[in-house]
C-alpha cells in the first residue's frame, strides 16, 4: 500500500517552461492505492541558482522543486516527488532588447490576402560549448519555427488567438537539441492568420486587417555557454525573408500550397534574388505575454471509414465523426498535378453541402512536384468537417483508406471528466458534447469551427462553461480569455462586455449599424465565468483578479432602468435558438427577452455576493445581497401575476426556479408543478435556448417536487428499472413505489414491508426480484440481510442473511448490487464516524444458486470485463534477476499483460533490491483503454 506525489506543477501550467509569473504557487497531486490518507504537512525543498532573490523569479531564471508530503497520524510520508523545473520567460519588456518585429519589404494589398512569408537567419556557434538555448518568438499572424530544418516544438496555430491590442503572446522553447557546430540557420514561415486575415464582422467594410496589416516576426534566441556568456540572435534588419511553396493561407479559406516553388529548410540566405532584407516595424501594441492556455496540438488522427462517389461523380470520403483539424494527404502524380480537398460537415443530396459555411471556402489545394509519395498538410488553417470531396487526384495513384487522414487539433487541455453508462444514446449524447467541445476549444472558445465567424461568443461561454470545466482542467485557459474579456471591457471605458471576445475591428465601438450594446447573459460572462471557474478550481487568487470585471459588469456595465432591472428599450438576444423561434429569426423566442434578461441579472446579483464573500469584501456583500433582494422584488412588480409569468414556458419557469427568484414558497411550488406539466404536453422535449437549456437539468434536479410520495417521508431513495423502462422507487422504511411514466412522482404503492430497514438494493435474476437492505442502526454496521419474490409486490420471502453472522456484512453496509450476467459484484460501505469523509467503498463477488445468495470476503478478485466473471483470487508470480533467485529467473524484463479494458488500472509490483529492502514500482494506467495492455519491467 503506498501513496505517492504523482505530479508536481507551477499555477496552472501542464509545462512550467518559460511562465510569466516571477512568484508561481506550487501545487501537487497524489497517487497510489492508500485509502483515506490525508496530508498534515508537507516538506518543499528548492535547487536554484541565486538564493538571494528566493521568493521571485527574474527573466530566464530556473529552480528546482522537489515536494514530500506527510500523512495523518499513524499514516505513513510520501517519498519525495522527482525534481520537476520552473523557468520564467521574459517577464520585462527589457528582456528583449535588440528585437524587433520584422516583415518582408514588400508592397501590401490591403484588401487582398497577405502572401504567408518565410523569414531565415544564418549563424555561426561553437556548439561544444553550448550550456542551454531557449527560443522566445511570436508573429503578427501565425508561425511555424525551424532550426536546421528540425521542427522547433509541437504547437499548431501559434501564438493563436487573443486581443493582441491589449495582449500579445510569445512562446517559450528549449531548442538546445537542434543546434549544432559551426553554421546554423533558422527559418520561420508566418501567415496572416486571425491577426490581419478576413475575420468575421457585421461591418464587411473592416474584414481584414483587425489589428494590423502586415505579415510580422518577433523572435529571440538566447544561448547561454558553459563558461556562463550569452549568446543572442534577435530579429533585426540583418534578417532576410522570402515569399515560396505556401502560396495562400487563410483561416476561413484554406491553403494553396504549390510544391514545385519548394526549397531546403537548412541552406544558408544569400544575397541572390531569392531573399530579400527584411524592414522592422513599430513594436508590438500589446503587452508581451507568456501563454496562460496551453497551446493548440494535433492531438488525434481519424483514417476514412467511408470512400465513395457521389451522383455527381465527386470523390467523397467519411471520416466518421464530426471534427476540427485538416486533412494530411499522401499522393505521388505528375508536376503540376493540382489536388484540392474541400470540407463540409454534412451530406445533402448527396453531396457535400456547402451552403452552412457560407462565405468559407474550406479548401485546401496542392500542387505536385512529381515526386512519389508527396505528403501534405495545411498549417495555418483549419476547417470543421466530417466529409471531404476530392478533386483532382491522380488516376495512376488510386485514392484510398490509407491516402488520407483527419488530424483533430485543439487546445491541449488535460482531459479530467468522465462519463459512461448503461444506456447507448446517453453515451452518444455525452460523446457529442466532447467533440463539441473539442471542435471549439481551439485558441480561444469558439461558437462554432466551419463557417466564416468561429469566434468567442460570451453567451456560449456562460452557457457551457460549467461542462467545459468538468470534461477538461480549463483553469489556464480561462485565465487567459478572461484577462481579455477585462482588456475589451475597458476599452472605451464603458465597461461593456463585448458579444464576443476577442472583439474584432478593436478600435471601433460600432460595427457597421450594429452597435455593441450590453446584453444579458453575453454580459453575464463577466461575472459567471469567474463564478465557475471558482467552482471548479477553488482558486482564490484567480478569483481575486478575476473580481474586478464582476464588479465593473455590475456596477458600470449593465444598462438600468430606475427598479434596478434591465432598460427594457436596450437591445437583448434574449432565449437564442428556442426551437419554436421561427427559422428567420433565431432571436424571436417564445419568452420575452427582457424577462430573460432580468432573471439573469438577479442570479448574478447573487452570485457576486457569494464570490464577494468567498473573498471576505463583506460591504461588497451586503450591497449585492440588498440588490438581490430589490431586484426580486421589482422582477415581481414587473413579470409576475400572483407568482405566475405571463410567458409560461420552460425557459421562463426554468429561470424563476433556477436563480430562486420566487420567494414564496407556494409560488415556487407550483412553478415546479408547471413546468414539469410543460415538459410532458411537449413530450419531453426541450424547448429552450441558450438562456434556459443549461439551467434546465439542474431545475429539474432542484425542484423535483416533494420527497413525501403519496405522503409518506422517502429518504435513501433509489430507482429501480425494468427493460420496459417501467421504473419503480424504494426508499428505505421499506416501500415500493411504482413510478410515473416521467418518474417524476409516484402513482401507487405496490408493497409496504413491515421490518424498518434502509439501504435498499435489489436486481432481477431469471425471473426473480432479490432485495438486499441494512438493519437501521446508524453509523454501526450491522448484519445486512436479503429477500426473495417473483412479483414486486409479493409475497417476499423471509429475510436471511448473506454474509457470515456477526462479520457485519464483512463490515459494511450495502449500497448498489451489479448484475454483470455471468457474475454479480456487491458494493458495499464501509462507514468511518467520525470523521465520515475517510468512509470509503469495497467491492466483494456475490454467488447466487437456486435463489440463495452468498457473499465472498475476498482480498481481491478478478472481473473479466469482458465475460463479466470473476475469479476469487490475485495471481502472483515471484522472479529471480539471476539464476541464484527464487522463481523464474529473467535477465532483461519481465511483460505482465492484462485482458480486458485497462483505464484506471494499477498494477502494482513488488522487489527487492540489493539491501534486501522491499520495494515497489506502481503503474498506472489512467487514461488508457484497450482490450490487452502489456507492461514491460526492465532488469
């Protein structure tokens, strides 16, 4: 049994290289197979350099960090965590002295696409001597970095997107490993990407050119010797550019890449007509800044699972899911060979439909050069899709699986949720909803990753941000977006969050005749997604920064009326995509938009009371509190007759339930009365929008009405489930209950067991119903015992036990018995009072044998997980490293192989070392999903 410090990191970096805080928190995560350990206290030990500045960072500067983390009393240290590294970046804009961004000298068409540019320097270095090198680079646009044709790192899409007015990001690499003796060179590819591309905007007049109208680079190398002295290559008028291959590179569009104009990544610029010097130009508006998100990656590939030919005679494939990313291709034809791939995310007709892209090309082109086995890909571009239609390819090189595959990119956030299930379309439901947001987590949160706009939508944020942070750790990536949802507020001084983030055509505050006015639930982004992020991170700090854009929201941003509530003459998009709107007008929900607007306006009137008091501003909490309470009165006043809206529909009972907007408790009864009443004459479809569908489950969960069914106290409730979907409710007393058809209440009582018992548990097994409960006798475990019947509602037959008397129930309280067919597993409670929280849960095989049930106390068993039996004892088998040793002898590794899913297995072995000391080695297997998983020990 051991507990470890699996992970050690630096704020909210996943990689601690180059961060920009000169003072980062340290936190750590732990592992192993102890239950209810809990640290006391803890031991940090720091290796740096210059241990005068110990609490701050300077630019460049590294430590080392070990952790070692104490238990309880009576429970064992960790041992000490491995070093794990922290490097800052440049934190001051002094740490990049002599570079500046750079461009190529040509003419710029303003209104045209830029030509992407490929900037190179050559240099000489005596590698022998070299110590460390970090690369720092940004672009005015997107770049992709090598040093002696190596690739430097592995982000996509960099910088990626933020308000470069307002923020501008660098990135940070150790490219130590691609320097070599003697002549060096680095050449970087820039396009225009989001930076000066044709974006989205209401005002076609301002599509290009958002915050500047050059292709730029801005770069630092700085090489540190072993005898200390620096080494620094900057961008500078000594630099040459060069236009070549990729011809056109547009975000919306796709690329043209023509492989004939290729050229060596690794030859030195000279001064033939191929290079040009380069012009420098003004510094960069925003403040240079470390990421906070990690970056954008390929992170998976898809082969075709479908290839066919439409009734037009196109070249069509299926990549089987609905992605973001591009298309890698393999192909080998003739010079000159033009082959396009153009992308859509659905079929019509037949054929892959366009028309929801509307001004997007999504195509990427390339042109052979004749060489066999030519391997493409887009860089700077990205397209959303599952079909692609291919024209143009090779008839000598037929196009098949193996021709094409779908790279998925998105920003590498650590996936931390989970979910899974019995019932398929939930599944599939849940799986829509990560590719959603993988499809839309790319740089920045987007709206959607096909169509001519993919922008950071506010209200989509607010919307989903709550799920986001359960699938994914989300805390850096917010950070980020959110310091720009703060720069686009003050940039008039309005304090007017922006429908979308970052703001397009930054320096106008009108677009075209669409002026940026607040708006409920966009605005509220500002306040709900500091609110969420607290929630799921607990991190105060980032509260605290965060609070700021709470307060302007509230207190500048939103446009009142005298009563507090929103100016109902202000502009709202109220319930967005209700599914009853009318298909011209998405906005024209079935619930008004300022009644929409105002219920918000009270929840995040109460929430920033409650981060107020999280962050101990008590007079901020008390004028949030006496706002919430005047406000419900005026929504009252306003919407309200006798407790009733006058729109009554899902969104607006939804709301009303949700924020606790109905102080009598009457009112809120029968709101949740009706609401369900609306939900099952729609037969159980939703009918909200953005506003209502998020607060919808959560409602239904909070207000499911009385507890008492048919007037009886139900506590420790739980549902059982025919295969007809017929469910019915047993609490604990002990009662049977037969359900609704919605399961929201009960109908009839089928069966009142005399014996008070709690706990109850039961499946169905050939035929017959086997109720497993608990005597009632608190935190002390007890005898727990079973029953038998062929009809829920009797007669059941005499209670027995099923474990051995007086063990009990091998202490603990049954909770859930599993049906898995060939087998039955028995989970159980194993309560610990005080304190509860170290309870924890165990597993045990039940047998089942012409209606008798046995529990087997087992140290451990095996499931199959694919036949679902178990076996009643852990196989070990002991190794010799030499021939002297016991057991088989090995003289290179030993491969343990499992059968069956592996996630979140723990393989755990045991040695000893040349002291005879017992050791341990731990793998764990989180996160991977196979049907064989094979485990390598190396002598």
């Amino acid at each position: 049994m051991t507990v470890f410090i699996s992970k050690v990191t630096f704020e909210h970096h996943r990689d601690a290289l180059g961060i920009g805080e000169p003072q980062p928190r340290i936190s750590w995560r732990f592992g192993g197979n102890v239950v209810g350990w809990e640290q006391s206290a803890y031991d940090l030990e720091i290796r740096r350099g210059d241990l005068t500045t110990y609490h701050v960072l300077i630019s460049r500067e590294s430590a080392e960090v070990r952790v070692r983390a104490h238990g309880q009393p009576g429970q064992a240290s960790t041992p000490w965590s491995p070093w794990t590294t922290v490097e800052a970046g440049l934190l001051d804009e002094e740490s990049w002295s002599g570079a500046v961004p750079i461009a190529g000298p040509w003419k710029i068409e303003h209104d045209k696409p830029k030509r992407p540019v490929y900037f190179r320097k050559s240099f000489d270095l005596d590698a022998g001597s070299l110590h460390t090198a970090r690369l720092y680079i940004t672009a005015l646009g997107l770049y992709e970095a090598h040093i002696n044709g190596r690739r430097v790192g592995d982000h996509v899409l960099a910088p990626g997107l933020q308000s470069y007015h307002h923020r501008h990001v660098y990135n940070t690499f150790d490219v130590s490993g691609l320097l070599q003796h003697g002549r060096n060179v680095i050449q970087v590819l820039v396009a225009e990407g989001w930076y000066s591309g044709r974006l989205f905007s209401f005002d076609p007049n301002v599509a290009r050119n958002h915050w500047g109208d050059n292709i730029g680079l801005l770069l630092l190398l700085h090489v540190t010797l072993a005898d200390g002295s620096v080494f620094r290559i900057p961008t500078d008028s000594s630099w040459t550019a060069t236009t070549g291959p990729l011809v056109d590179s547009q975000i919306y569009d796709g690329e043209v890449y023509d492989s004939r104009l290729e050229f060596p990544l690794t030859e030195p610029a000279n001064d033939d007509n191929k290079w040009d010097a380069v012009v420098e130009l003004p510094r960069i508006k925003g403040v240079l800044m470390s990421p906070d998100a990690p970056p954008v990656r390929r992170i998976e590939e898809r082969k075709p699972v479908r290839i066919w030919t439409s009734p037009k005679g196109k070249l069509l494939a299926d990549f089987g899911q609905n992605l973001a990313g591009w298309v890698r291709i393999k192909v080998s034809g003739q010079p000159g060979d033009q082959v396009t791939i153009s992308h859509a995310e659905v079929i019509e007709d037949g054929e892959i439909a366009i028309l929801p892209l509307r001004s997007a090309k999504a195509r990427d082109t390339f042109i052979l050069n004749g060489q066999e086995n030519q391997v493409f890909e887009p860089r700077f571009t990205y397209h959303g899709f599952r079909y692609i239609q291919i024209d143009g390819w090779p008839e000598k090189d037929p196009f098949n699986d193996t021709s094409a595959t779908a790279v998925v990119v998105h920003s590498d956030l650590e996936q931390t949720g989970w979910f899974h299930c019995s019932n398929p379309l939930l599944n599939q439901f849940h799986s829509n909803v990560r590719w959603s947001m993988k499809g839309n987590f790319v740089s920045i949160p987007t709206d959607c990753p096909q169509r001519d706009e993919r922008m950071g939508w506010t209200g989509d944020v607010t919307a989903f941000a709550a799920t986001a942070n359960f699938l994914h750790d989300c805390s850096g990536f917010w950070r980020g977006w959110h310091r720009d949802v703060w720069a686009e507020m003050q940039r008039d001084g309005s304090m007017n969050v922006p429908h979308y983030v970052p703001i397009t055509s930054p320096d106008r505050l009108v677009e075209g005749n669409w002026p940026l006015v607040p708006t409920a639930i966009w605005g509220d982004v500002a306040v709900a997604g500091p609110w969420q992020a607290w929630q799921a991170y607990g991190d105060l700090d980032m509260l605290e920064e965060q609070y700021k854009q709470v307060q302007a929201w509230l207190d500048l941003g939103v446009d009142r009326e005298a009563s507090g509530l929103w100016n109902k003459q202000g502009y709202q998009w109220g319930d967005w995509l209700d599914p009853l709107a009318p298909e011209s007008d998405a906005g024209a929900a079935t619930t008004d938009k300022h009644f929409v607007a105002d219920a918000y306006l009270i929840g995040m009137t109460d929430l920033a009371a409650r981060m107020s008091r999280g962050l101990n501003k008590i007079d901020q909490v008390n004028k949030y509190e006496e706002q919430a309470v005047k406000l419900r009165q005026a929504f009252a006043d306003t919407w309200l007759t006798d407790g009733e809206p006058r729109d009554r529909t899902q969104t607006a009972y939804s709301l009303m339930l949700y924020f606790d907007i109905l102080v009598d408790e009457c009112h809120r009864r029968k709101a949740a009365d009706a609401l369900r009443e609306i939900i099952v004459k729609n037969e159980y479809l939703v009918g909200t929008g953005f506003a209502g569908t998020w607060t919808l489950g959560h409602t239904l969960r909070k207000d499911r009405g009385s507890f008492r069914a048919l007037g009886f106290e139900s506590r420790d409730i739980g549902v059982f489930v025919h295969d007809d979907d017929k469910a019915y409710l047993r609490p604990d007393g002990l009662r049977f209950y037969e359900l609704s058809n919605d399961y929201l209440s009960a109908t009839k009582m089928l069966h009142l067991f005399p014996e008070h018992l709690e706990s109850p548990a039961m499946i169905k097994r050939n035929g017959v119903y086997y109720l497993f409960a608990s005597q009632l006798t608190a935190w002390e475990l007890n005898d727990n015992m079973y029953t038998t019947s062929t009809s829920l509602t009797g007669p059941w037959e005499p209670w027995k036990l099923f474990a051995e008397a007086g063990t009990a129930t091998y202490g603990s309280q049954v909770t859930f018995v599993l049906d898995l067919g060939s087998s039955v597993l028995y989970m159980g409670d194993r309560w610990e009072y005080p304190p509860l929280p170290r309870s924890t849960y165990v597993w045990l095989p039940l047998s089942i044998k012409d209606r008798t049930v046995a529990l087997e106390n087992v140290d451990s068993f095996i499931l199959d997980v694919a036949t679902g039996e178990t076996r009643s004892s852990m196989p070990s088998t002991t190794y010799g490293l030499d021939k002297n040793g016991d057991g088989a002898s090995i003289t290179s590794k030993v491969t343990f192989e499992t059968r069956g899913t592996t996630r979140g297995l723990t393989l755990a072995i045991e040695y000893t070392g040349s002291c005879e000391q017992e050791q341990s080695l731990v793998v764990a297997t989180d996160g991977l999903t196979c049907d064989t998983s094979i485990f390598e020990l190396l002598a």
